[in-house]
C-alpha cells in the first residue's frame, strides 16, 4: 500500500494520530520537501517518529517515482506531504503511476494553509480560485496571476495568493554546466508578494492589485506565533511578518461585516483600514 | 485559553497529535454537532479522549456562547469542531466574543472537505467558489446556488457543493407548538443534489447543469470505504453511494488532461463520460 499522509502546518505534532501510526509501521518513509516546508527540521520528525526519512527532492518524484514505488504492492510505503497530500499536481502523477503499477493507495488528510486560511477570519465560502504568486526575475515577469485575480475580483471574492518557495534550486550558471550546486532556500514574503503585486498593476493598470487594496498577509499559519497583518497593498509592502512561510489573501468587495470586524483586529492602522473600508469596499457589491 | 480543535473528516484517529493532547489536558470539552458529522458515535470519542464531551448545539453556540467561554481566561475549553474549526460562520461569532472578553484563543487546523476533495485528483488551484446546496421543499426552492454555479463556470472552474445537513431540526407543526420534539438526522445524498441541480436547470434554462454536465459525486472522503462516481448529472441523480457525508464537484471546462484521466477511473460508465468528454469539454476552455 501508498500511504500518502498530510503533515499539517507547523510542526511534528500536526500529524493525525492515525498518520503517525502509520509512519511508524511503513516499510519506508518519504518527505516531499519542494512543494512546502514545515517549521521545524527534519532532524524533528526523525526523533518524533523514530523513523528514517528519505528527502524527495522534485526530480526524484517526477523522474524515479518507480524507486518510490518499490516493493508498496506487497509492504506499506509511507509518502508525507507537507499540508494536506492533495495540495500539488506532483501527487497526482505519483498515485496515478501507482494505479498502472496496480498498487493500492490511500490518502491520510490534515490541514492545508488552503482552509486553514479561515483563521483569518474571511469565510471560505467567499473565496474564488488560488493563485500562485513566483518569484520575478530582471527579465521574467509573468502576470497570469492578474488575469486570476481579476476574475475573482469581478464576482467579488477574495483571492488567496501562495507564495514561491524555492528549495534546491540551482543558479543558471551552475544549470548550464550541470553543476549539482544548489542555491540557499527563499521562501517568498508578504511583502514581496504586495511589491510584485503593485508592479504589475502599474503594467496593467486595471485596477486588480492597486496600492489602496485592501489585502490580509498571513505567516506561519497553524502555528502558535502565527502573525497576521491588514492594511493596504501599499502598507502591506513594507511590512515585516517574521520567518516564512507567508501567504497573502486579496479582500473581495463582498467582504461580510462579520469578515470585516475579524480581520480590522490585525490592521496595520485601524484609522487607514477604517477609511478605505468605508471608501472603497463598504456596500460596493 | 479558547482552543479551537480540528478534528478532520472521518474517525477518531483523525484528531492530531497537538489536538489530543489539549483536549486531554481542557477543563471543559464541547463538540460542534451541527455543521457537520464524524463518522463515528460520540460515545467513540469519549472513550478515545477519556473525557466527557459536552454537545453543542446551533442554540448553544448561538445564543448561550458565554457558557462555554465560562472561566477560559484562567483555564482551557477545548471546543471541537468536525473538519477544521473555520469551516462554518459561527465560529467567528464565538472568536469574536471571546475577543470582547479578552480570552485567548487558539486554532488547532485539520483537513477540511474543501482540501480534502483535491482526492478527486481534481486540482484544488481550478475550483471557484464554494457552493451550498439545502434540501428543497415544496415551496422552498432556493436557486442562489445556480447563480454562484454560473459564476464558476464562465471562468472554467469546478465548484464543490456542499450538501445540506439536517440535524436537531423541528418539524414547522413543533416549531409553532413550542415543542422541543426534533426530527431524525437527515444526510443530502449525491443523488439528491443531483436531481436538485436539474431541477433548477429546468426552471432557469442557461446551461450551467444540465443532465450533460460532468461531476463527481464523492462520500465520506478520508474515511477506508470512502466512494467516488463520476458521470452526468443525468447519471448521478440515480446514483447510491452508502452512508454520509456526501459531497459533488461539478467540473469546469477547464479540466486538465491528468485531472480527466485520474477522475475517469471513477467513471459510472467510461463510454459516456468519454463521449460527454469530447464532445462537451476537451479543449473547450
């Protein structure tokens, strides 16, 4: 059997009762370690489970998922994923692989920053598709995010925005000569999120992502320092919220006053917040 | 402290590590049990946790909130709810009055139906907004869901509905009586909702689900015997998928070629949902 087993949000306690046991029974334990990190070592988990864990870097997973595969029709492989195990296409590749290979599989769920962005406070409901935010080089700039933003914005939703994350990466030199050296990791923030965000809209100029949005950035949600900040994307440019990982939520203008009293809590400055509410959001759709 | 515990989507095994812990550890232990089921008894729970469980209901958490905030800025409550804790509005409101009265509060997340669908093999990046779906009446018939429906599809999403939940309701005659008799618990099935949508189909007439609309009919995902049914929503409104929760995802046109190959091994019939396939959605968005 595949286990696929969601790790949660924070640290090694996240897991489900039901994961761990099976953690601690499986023939081999892999972590997915590209997609999302947890906020503590791998060292943690090791001691936590008391289990080896073999890394899974995006080439393993995407080019040797057989070696993953090896032996799980006749003995229990365990695959963790940070999050819930549903949260990136990889996975799928992985399961439908194992389906040819006839292997069984079954999934053990936890949270995703995709619901656990309710702590925010902004009804679930009220959110149109995510979006993926990557980080922008001198000559790459790409803006379908916009295009996504735009078309929730248009129905009045918030849009959740997941940041880049960038383990493993090598630089383009090093790619050219097929040097295996990898760059230190970087985990994109709130702030440089709201700077590209304001960038493409002076590109675009539709009025999507300007400096007088109203925007909801978020660190290390499920832990228990977890930080968030509301104001505009202008403030939120500049802000600070602390050591990754960071998302950022896109206030819709079908924002419900409930919405609106939970968030104004975090405002970077209630008086900015208040103003623009009333302006810009207040009764608008 | 207010902990707001997850306690994920089927078993008792699903609560995490973190979660068990501190409900071991609370002075009071409240269940949710509106909003949502597990799919075990709440005498199942107990044992589990060794600690009795106070049940709150829809009047509890609405109107008598400071009873079960009652001493938790010296002690722990532990208020548990089925799925993660932000799932559902009131929650909120208890936040919010915990705020007022300066108790703190802390979230412990779990998977949520609105992650946990990605077990479809559909990605969660290509949903819109979430839909709810309640149980009709003969005079009642609510079609603000088609409108969201509508919304999703025009930009090729996919949309989860979510199926109405029955639980501790009064019949009207007991309702205007004053009579605290309550109905039995009553589960939406795929079917139902199925029939539901081309119910409204019928009435409104703009495409947005007809009897050749593809989705997928999902019930007690995370559970072993979870089940999915893939086809028309002709083919789904005669379908039976065993006991509850059940949930639907009506696909948009947008649908990825490894979504639409993970989602066919589900298929009611694979000849008709290859054939709605290319005739309806391949390369249609």
């Amino acid at each position: 059997m595949l286990y696929l087993i969601g790790l949660g949000l924070a640290d090694e306690t996240d897991v489900t009762v039901k994961g761990l046991e099976l953690i601690k029974k499986a023939e081999r334990v892999y972590l997915e370690a590209y997609t999302s990190i947890l906020l503590v070592d791998i060292a943690n988990l090791e001691a936590y489970y008391g289990r080896p864990i073999i890394v899974a870097d995006r080439e393993m997973v995407e080019s040797a998922s057989d070696e993953i595969l090896a032996g799980a029709d006749t003995s229990d492989v365990a695959f963790l994923v940070v999050g819930d195990p549903f949260g990136a296409t990889t996975h799928t590749d992985l399961v439908l692989r194992a389906r040819e290979l006839q292997i069984p599989v079954r999934s053990v769920h936890n949270a995703s920053i995709m619901s656990a962005i309710g702590a925010t406070g902004l009804q679930l409901y009220n959110f149109g598709q995510t979006v993926s935010m990557v980080f922008f080089t001198d000559t790459w700039k790409p803006s379908s995010f916009y295009d996504r933003l735009k078309e929730n914005q248009q129905i009045g939703l918030h849009s959740l925005l997941l940041l880049d994350i960038k383990v493993k990466e090598q630089s383009l030199a090093n790619l050219a000569r097929g040097r295996k050296i990898y760059e230190p990791p970087r985990f994109m923030t709130v702030a440089e999120c709201a700077s590209q965000m304001l960038e493409t809209e002076e590109e675009r100029g539709e009025g999507v992502c300007g400096p007088q949005n109203l925007a909801v950035g978020v660190a290390r949600v499920g832990a228990w320092n977890q930080k968030m900040a509301a104001g505009t994307l202008k403030q939120l440019s500049g802000i600070d919220l602390g050591a990754p990982l960071h998302s950022l939520v896109l206030l819709g203008k079908k924002t419900h006053y409930l919405e609106r009293d939970f968030v104004r809590d975090f405002a970077v400055k209630q008086d900015v917040f208040d103003t623009v509410w009333s302006e810009l959001y207040e009764g608008k759709q």
